[in-house]
RNA sequence: GUGGUAGUAGCUCAGUUGGUUAGAGCACCGGAUUGUGAUUCCGGGGGUCGGGGGUUCGAGUCCCCUCUAUCACCCCA
C-alpha cells in the first residue's frame, strides 16, 4: 500500500523545510521592525464564521466537516475573520492601535494551479482602531519593506493602489445608486480577463443605455497613475453639497497617504491603480495589490481597509486595515530571481572517535558543547577514521574533533578545521573556553598566539 | 466544476513497427580501508513502467476509464 501527500498539499522535506523556515522569519522580522505583536489562533473554526464574512457561496471552497459534537467546523481559508472574532471580543479593552500580525496555514478546496495550492502559509499584519491613512501607510509601508527584505529591488514589485471609496464617488456623480454601483465594481475588477464587446454588454446590463458613457469614464479613471491627475479628475466631478465635501477630504487623505509613504521610503514602490478593485464587497477604503514589476502571475499580497467588518461579524465598530502576503508566489517570484533562501544547518562541530575507549571522552566533550549551544555531532556506529572524515566533511560541518588513542594518552582532542585542513592540538580542559573564539575565528588565531 | 499536456528507480531520463528476465547517470548502502578528506575500484538494495480494464499469441509501447502533476478557464477571501 502506498500513500501520496493529498492534492495541493506539500511535504516539507529538510530543505524545503528549512526556506519555508527562512520565509517566516523575513516575514517575522519586517513585522516586528515595525512593532507589531504576533498573535495566533485555531485552524478550525465554525463554519459559520466564514459564511457571515463572505456569503454561503464560499462553502464550496472550505474544507469543511460536521465534529463529533454535531458542530458544523471548517478550516480557515484566510485569518482576517478570526481576527475580527479575536479583536471583536476585546475591543475595549484593548490599546490602540492594535498592530498584530500572525503566520499560519491556510486550506482552500480549490483547483491546485501555479502559485495557488489548497494549504498554504500567508502572514497577515493588521492595524484596527485607527480610521486615519496613518494606518494605511504604515501597513503598506510594511508590505513594501517585507518584500525588501528578501532582497528584491524596488523595481522588482510594485504596489498597486486604490481607494473603493472614491470609486463610490466617482460611480455616484454618473448617477448610479448603491446597487448598481456594487454591480459596476463587480465588472471593474474583471475588466483586464475581459474583452472588450463582453465588456460593453456587461455594463449594458448594469446602466442600460448609458455603458458606453460610464466605460468612457471608468477608463479614463483606470488609466491615472500619478497624484496631480487623480485630484485633478476628483475636482472635475460633478458632485455637490455634503458628497463634495466628502469628496474633498478623500483628496486630502490620498494627499496625506502619499506624503507618509514618500518620507517612509516606500513612494517608489506604490503606484495610483485605480483598476485595482479587489473581489469581496467588504473593503471599505483604500486597497492594495503587489505584483511582480511586470505584471505577470498572481498577487504577492493584497490588503485594504475594512472598517464595517469587526461589526458585522458581532463586535463594535473598529475601523481596521491589513494585509495578506501567501508563501506560495513569493517562493515562485524568489527562484525567478534566483533568491535564495537559506538552506538547513550544518553542524559546527563533528567527532572523529577511534574506538570505544576515546568515546567516553568525547562524548564528555558533545555533551559540554552542546550545553554551550553548539551543534554538535558524532557517528552513531564506530567506523574507520577515513570514513569517518570523509562523512565529517561531506556532512558541511566546519570542524572535526578527533578523538584517538594517543589523544587519549595526552589528554588532548585534535581540532581539525575541515575547510582548510589545518589542525590544532588542545587540552580537552580548554575545549569549553576556546571554542567560541574557534567558531569565530578559526584555530589559526590560535595556534599563533597559544 | 471545464479543457490542454504529461506520468518508467529517490532525482534526470533512455527504452526500436507491440516481441525473451525493463536500462543508464546521479543519489543511497556495503566493501577495498581501525589514524586523516570530495578521487579510484568492487559489490548491493531498490520498479506490480501511476492504478484499473480492454485489444493481442504477446502491452512500458495501442484503446478506454481513473488518479496525480502541470497549464489555462471558473473563482480568487
């Protein structure tokens, strides 16, 4: 009998184990640079949870199951409910703002393709309790430095920004009410996997007789790229009393957004998309996407603001932000690259033991050493000392200790640098204080000045 | 959920118009070799040729189904 990993599944042998690892602690890192507290929480939920954030539709994409005690259950497709649940139940007595971020699996039954698999890690950084672009800036801002962090330039992504605010605006100054606005977004957001005539029907269908009017004006939004044209765009629009005002501040907040990126070192990385919409009806503001620099594949992270949400889902109003950054088209983007990622460990130390007498004193010497933190190995079964050098330098360890009989006689161990091939004779008493300055500078520094 | 392509050893692959007991390189294990290195030599384990059915005297090879991978569509939180 056989058994295969599941589909859209991964085993995590040691070297894949080890740059999933490197992942994570980029991603940990950046996150608490910037200050934010890592939080987790169960990859079970009620199913219930999912279906209230996102409609009885997203069923069909859970692995979802009935437990023992007759609960309907589902694994987490994605944190951001949980979160909601988590910060809901303690809103107010909670700090703010509240900056968490988390580092999870996530499963989605879905067709396995490129860049999408059905259990997958994504790192989810959050700020609720502050409704102001501060918030927005520092997020992105934490995007755009995570991603540099592994070492990609700024022209290797881009930061694609909107606002479903504004399209609000611009969508109620063509006249359109709240459903028919919901529907347009629907479109707006497919229109690049659109043709052009499909594309006119659509909207045909949505506004009646005025599509080619409103797609007139939806691509000349969709094409501003920089912040002169979007105020200047805003102001045209025919809008007036209580929404021109609202219209108003929302310049002044794409103005503030844009500044707190640019002195946070991350302008360079953003840019004013418009076309970006993003799926689900719960962002409430600005949203973002990155994307390798020419476009190509699937998101490296998508966020945004989603202030009605902690509510919704049974909590206070919170107003909050966030983002999500998944393992699998990152790792893709990396090896594109040729990034890589760090491999596993070697050993710093490993033994060369000559028969069953030495073995005692040296494993004196693994144990102290590995009480001291080192990675220390030695062979399991005895075995010849060409063998076991051989092994000891194959293994990638950086040094051999040698333990024979005449070591044994002078109450010596040989340190064997097994880059280098040079040697060090020591008094195994002196093995403990040396073997720092070993590690760091190699035995030359001490076999000149012992 | 729909469609295209592929599947032979742990990995990369060869395998003739269908013809004897399915091969190579790398990797792995053991030995040459109980006091010093990636070389060399010798040996070994490994495969129901993804699985099932069919055609045939005979199938890794041809046909059908299925599974898995991959790419695209749907979806994308």
């Amino acid at each position: 009998m056989e058994f295969e990993t599941l589909p859209g599944f991964r085993d995590f042998l040691p070297d894949a184990c080890s740059a999933r690892n490197s992942i994570f602690d980029h991603w940990r890192l950046a996150a608490e640079s910037f200050n934010f507290q890592e939080y987790d929480a169960p990859v079970l939920e009620p199913l219930e949870l999912f279906i209230e954030k996102s409609g009885e539709e997203i069923v069909g994409q859970l692995f979802n199951f009935t437990d023992r005690g007759d609960r309907s259950v589902a694994l987490r497709p994605e944190m951001t409910p949980t979160l909601a649940r988590l910060v809901g139940a303690r809103a107010n007595s909670l700090k703010r703002p509240v900056k968490w971020f988390t580092i999870g699996e996530h499963y989605r039954y879905e067709r396995p393709q490129k860049g999408r698999l059905r259990a997958f890690y994504q790192f989810n950084a959050d700020i609720l309790g502050e409704s102001g672009p501060g918030a927005d800036a520092e997020l992105i801002a934490l995007l755009a430095h995570t991603l540099r962090s592994f070492g990609l330039a700024a022209d290797d992504f881009v930061i694609r920004l909107s606002d479903r605010n504004l399209w609000w605006s611009i969508l109620a100054a063509e006249d359109l009410e709240t459903e028919k606005a919901i529907e347009v977004l629907g479109i707006i957001d497919k229109m690049d996997r659109m043709g052009r005539e499909r594309l006119l029907e659509k909207l045909a269908d949505a506004v009646g007789s005025r599509a080619g009017e409103v797609c007139a004006r939806i691509d000349a939004v969709r094409e501003i790229r920089d912040f002169a044209a979007l105020e200047s765009m805003i102001r045209s629009l025919p809008l007036e009393g209580a929404s021109a005002e609202a219209l108003h501040a929302r310049v002044e907040d794409w103005r503030c957004l844009m500044e707190l990126l640019s002195h946070l070192g991350v302008g360079d990385s953003v840019r004013i998309d418009l076309s970006i919409v993003r799926g689900l009806a719960y962002y409430t503001g600005f949203v973002f996407e990155a994307f390798e620099a020419s476009g190509a594949g699937r998101a490296l992270a998508g966020g945004g603001r989603y202030d009605d949400l902690v509510q919704k889902l049974g909590g206070p109003a919170m107003p909050a932000v966030g983002f999500a950054m998944g393992d699998v088209t990152l790792a893709d983007l990396l090896q594109e690259k040729s990034i890589d990622l760090e491999p596993p460990a070697k050993a710093d130390f490993v033994c060369v033991i000559g028969g069953v007498e030495e073995q005692c004193f040296a494993l004196q010497d693994v144990a102290c050493l590995r009480h001291l933190g080192y990675r220390v190995e030695y062979p399991l079964k005895s075995q010849n000392f060409g063998k076991q050098l051989k092994a000891a330098v194959q293994s990638g360890a950086s040094f051999a200790l040698i333990y024979g009989s005449e070591e044994r006689e002078q109450g010596v161990v040989r340190v064997r640098d097994l880059r280098t091939a040079t040697e060090l004779v020591l008094p195994r008493e002196k093995l403990a204080s040396a073997v720092s300055g070993i590690i760091a500078d190699g035995i030359e520094s001490l076999t000149s000045g012992d």
